[in-house]
C-alpha cells in the first residue's frame, strides 16, 4: 500500500510522468523521504518525477514557527498540520521566500537564508534553530535534487500541445480554499480549480473536463465549522468503517452527513461536469441517511454559504432523511446491481444539484469503482 503526501500519486502508474508545480511549498528533505519509501515497496520513478523550479522551499525553521503561530493562537487554533506551509507560503506572499532555483547559487542561498532565519528571530524569540548546518546540509541535498528539477511549465504545456493526456490532482477540498473556503480554517493556497492556472502556469481555455471528487458523507480534520457533523455512534462508525484518519497527521478525522450547501457552494466556482462519488460503501450498515439540504436562521433559508463563520455558527441545518439498504454493495460492478435504495441516494444527489454522478465507490480496492456512461 501506498501513501501519497507531496508526490503525485499518479506515479502508481508506471506510464505517467508526475510533475509537482510552482505552486507548491516543498521541504525537500519530506520530498526524498517519501520519494525513498515509495522506491523501497518497488515503485521507481526514476525519470518521470520534476519539480517546477519557481516552486518555493519549505525550511525546517518554518516547520518551528507553525508550531509557534499555534501556540500563539492558544484556544483558537486552526488545526494545521505543523509542516510549515502557512509559514512557507507567508515568505512567498512576502517576496522574502526562496524558490527551487536559488539552492543553486550556493552563496547567494546562504546569504538570503542567513537573513530569513534572523527576521523570524526578530518576530518569534530566538528559538533553537541550527542555521549553519542547516545550510551544510543543503549543500548535499541540492546535489541529489538536481536531476529532479525541471522547468515544468514548458513540461505540462509541450504535454498538452502534443495531444496527452494531463489529470491534475490537488491535495484539499474546496472549503480549504484560502478564498472561498471557511477562512481563518483553511489553507494557504487555492485549491479552487483556478489553482490549476496559477499553480502549473495553464491556461483557462486549456481546462477540460471538471471532475468533483466527493465522498458520500463528509469529512474534515482539524478545527473549522462543520454544521452536518455527528458526534454520536454514527460519527463513530463513519470514522471506523471509512478508516477516517489523515494520511499526513494520523489524526483522527470529523465525519458527518453529506452537505448539499457545501457542495452546491463548490459548484459555483469549480463548475463540475460529473461527480465521483466516493466511499459510498460506507454506508451500507445505515438504516437510514440524512443529507443537509439548506442552511437556516430563525427558520428563513440563507441563499449560500455564509463568508462569516460568526453567521454560520448561528444557522441550523435542514435535513432529508432517505433509507437506507443493509447490504453490501462492494462487489455490484454496475449501477443496475446496487440495491434500489442505494440508487434512489445516488439519483437524490444527482437531482439536487443537476450534476450527474459518473463514477461510484463501492469499496477500498482500486477496482472498486463504478463507471456509468454518461
């Protein structure tokens, strides 16, 4: 089994060449971790793996002032990661950070390093950080980086021009977003599909086929707003059944009942052509399923989801309640084998957002996926 973190997980695929692109935050020592563990169960990349050379650089010292900025924040921490991408993303909005090419220039990098290790001095206390070796230690790690660095813009555009196939895969939902997600909870990039522009340098008309990965229930980890969340038994066998638990962090992942709101929030700025409607197995042992349809305040329905968490915290939920079907739908290898109820779910959500539902998961294998034409 494979886990994918940075790295593409494309690269399952021994045909498909991965490229990370420059809008991406890399701590290049994680890069070759991964990079490692992933050769040793016998997946070689060897060849088909680059990195943009304009993506930014994540330092192990801004690994140590995202666990600062949480402190700081004491009772209304954000939940993030602890990785150091807020940080790494601060220096790139900043224009103090340093991208992939400047590792390069062996003087150069340690000047600005020097001088972007002392200005968090500055702002957080002198904290325990080795910035000598820390650059030594580049000085090794660049030499192995090498081969994987590439201009990867003209990489991704020669691909398209030439008539191949491109499948874009980003790493956080859209309520992550650090614009139109539940903001201050969110990420530090875009992951709205203009990210796909900004992040690999594509252009617009050069989008195709918008596919909205969901799963039949929602999930979250860390802090945030979750209005449809259970914190009972259900929750419960939500967490177990679906082995919620973030592949990054290990922690434990909130679980609720799927939220048209959000979904239909999303649409707004994706503009999906399908859906893949994923892990719907999970809820095979349900006797019956509640989705949340519209968000409420003093009984009036908010016309979308709300930009002022305040607002939100103030709204009930309104819920449809479908049954469910008790029976295991893992091995149905079409849409006509799964039991009616569970067809009527899938119809129910296709209805409601007038997007059609192409492909299911009905288990964890990777052949566990349902295709309908469309």
């Amino acid at each position: 089994m494979y886990d994918f973190h940075l790295l593409p997980s494309g690269l399952i695929n021994p045909n498909c060449v991965g490229i990370i692109g420059s809008g991406v935050v890399i701590h290049v020592p994680s890069f070759f971790a991964e990079l490692d563990k992933l050769q040793q169960k016998g997946l070689d990349c060897t060849g088909r793996l680059f990195i943009s050379d304009r993506a930014h650089v994540v330092f192990d010292f801004h690994q140590i002032v995202d666990g600062l900025k949480e402190v700081e924040l004491g009772g209304k921490s954000i939940g993030t990661t602890k990785k150091g991408i807020g940080p790494a993303y601060s220096s790139k909005a900043s224009r103090s950070g340093m991208r992939i090419h400047h590792l390069f220039n062996e003087e150069a990098f340690a000047t600005k390093f020097r001088q972007l290790v002392e200005g968090r001095f500055k702002r957080y206390g002198h904290f325990e950080y080795d910035t000598e070796g820390e650059i030594e230690r580049y000085k090794t790690l660049v030499a192995r980086l090498k081969p994987y660095v590439a201009d990867t813009l003209l990489l991704v555009n020669d691909a398209l021009a030439s008539g191949k196939r491109v499948l874009v895969e980003g790493a956080n939902a859209l309520m992550l977003d650090l614009d139109f997600g539940t903001y201050p909870y969110v990420t530090s990039s875009s992951t709205a599909i203009g990210g796909v522009c900004t992040g690999l340098g594509i252009a617009p008309k050069r989008i195709g086929k918008v596919i909205g990965v969901v799963k039949a229930y929602t999930t979250r980890v860390g802090g945030g707003p979750f209005p449809t969340e259970l914190l009972d038994d259900v929750g419960n066998h939500l967490q177990e059944v679906g082995a919620e638990f973030g592949t990054t962090t290990g922690r434990r992942r909130r679980c609720g009942w799927l939220d048209l709101v959000v979904l239909r929030h999303s649409m707004l700025i994706n503009g999906y052509d399908a859906f893949n409607l994923t892990k719907l197995d999970v809820l095979d042992a349900l006797p019956e399923i509640k989705v949340g349809v519209a968000y409420e305040i003093d009984g009036k329905a908010l016309d979308g989801f709300p930009a002022d968490l305040e607002v939100l915290a103030k709204a009930t939920v309104r819920y449809t309640t479908l049954p469910g079907w008790q029976t295991p739908i893992t091995g149905c290898k079409s849409f006509e084998e799964l039991p009616s109820n569970c067809q009527d779910y899938v119809r129910y959500i296709e209805k409601e957002l007038g997007v059609p539902v192409e492909w299911i998961g009905t288990g964890p294998g990777r052949d566990a996926m349902l295709h309908r034409s469309s």
